[in-house]
C-alpha cells in the first residue's frame, strides 16, 4: 500500500516535471518569444518632429538612421533573428518608450542607430560606439564595452572609416532604462562633407549594415546561451 502510493507521489511529480518542461518550450502560446535569444530591438534614432542632425547639405539624421535600420532588419530577418524596430516611419517616439519596449520584448541585444554631428568643425569624421558603462542587466554577458569594442572594430574594418572609438555615457535614456546589453552605433559624421555623401549612398549602407551584423555574430558566438 504504502509502496503504491509513493510510487502515485512519483508518478505525479514526473508528471508535473514533463508538463513544465514542455509549457516552458510552447511558451510562444502564451503570446511571449520562443526565447530571448534571437531577438534584437534596433532602433532607429529620432523621428518626426525630431530631425535629428541636419548635415552639410540639409539632409536629415532621423531619415538616414532609418534607412539603416530598415536595411538591418531585414538582414537580421533572413538570418532567422526576432527583429524589432522601435519605429518603421517617420514618426516621434519617446526615448523612454524605446528602452520599454525593448525590456518588454526581453531582446537579447539593443542597437541604436544616429549619425553624429559637430558644431563648426567638417574635418571630423569617422565612427564612434557609445554604451552604457553601468548595465543592470540579469543576462551574464560581457560587460557592454566588450559588446561596443566589437562593434566598432567590425565597422572600422567593415567600412574603412576612421575609428573614434567607444564612449561610456551614463545619460542617455536609451541605454540607461534597457535592462540588456544596448549600444549606440554612430555610423558617421553628417556634419562633414565627405562622410555624408557616403552615408546616403546604398553600397556604403549595406557596409555598415554588414559590419554590424558581423559584430553582433561575434558578439554572440562569445556569449552563448546563458
Ligand atoms: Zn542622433
């Protein structure tokens, strides 16, 4: 007797293992990603009312940031990556809601897509990563340098343009509210002539498209399931 019903205890518990186990792996039915692990949130900086940059000869930062993004997506896509843009138009959206939505979507990495631009000086040019020093982050990654380091050296290599290197910021709400490891890709200098005839051509694009697919691949293969 007794024998049965530790045997019915035992049952129940593998029963109740199986079932998590398998919930766990359809958890798509309750409306949530399969995993965190292919979803990235790239998000394309500015929009709407918020131009951006203005370069050299009036084109928008906001509108170059999403042609760049768009491209990204649908690289990532057929990569078989969960890709989400923040915004797919010429819309304004609110930094805050940026981070939440990525944090919602438990994307695995988060990219931010701007141009750069400096006030009376077009002889800088060249291409910078910023992160957030200070990440309160649940995924046991490397710390975000690593991830910025990588991505400007995949650029650098990727488009031949001259490396301003990676910048810690702790005041930029993008970085600061997104619980995973986020970056910002400043693809370039509008504010220089030469950079920014680059940037609005297609064949340069698709480099720094590229490039930061390469960067996040690597990023990945060094930060494996966890
Ligand atoms: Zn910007």
């Amino acid at each position: 007797m007794i024998f049965r019903r530790i045997r019915a205890i035992f049952l129940i518990i593998v029963l109740i293992l199986i079932f998590f186990n398998v919930f766990q792996r359809f958890s798509f039915l309750k409306g949530d990603f399969i995993s965190s692990k292919k979803v990235i949130v790239i998000d394309p900086g500015h929009g709407g009312k918020d131009s951006g940059t203005i370069s050299v000869n009036n084109h928008y930062e906001k509108d170059i940031n999403l042609e760049i993004a768009k491209k990204l997506h649908e690289k990532l896509m057929s990569m078989d990556y969960k890709v989400i843009l923040t915004r797919e138009t010429d819309e304004f959206v609110d930094n805050n809601y940026r981070a939440d939505m990525a944090n919602e979507k438990k994307a695995r990495i988060f990219v931010s897509i701007h141009g750069n631009a400096i006030e009376n000086n077009n002889s800088i040019n060249g291409i910078q990563v910023l992160y957030y020093p200070n990440r309160r982050s649940t995924i046991n990654d490397s710390n975000n340098d690593v991830l910025a380091q990588i991505m400007l050296d995949e650029l650098v290599k990727g488009t031949g343009a001259t490396d301003k290197g990676i910048i810690g910021r702790e005041d930029l709400i993008v970085l600061n509210q997104t619980k995973m490891p986020a970056i910002i890709v400043e693809y370039g200098f509008l504010s220089n002539e030469n950079e920014e005839k680059l940037l609005l051509n297609d064949s340069y694009q698709d480099k720094v498209v590229a490039s930061i697919v390469n960067g996040l691949e690597y990023y990945f293969s060094l930060n494996p399931e966890n």
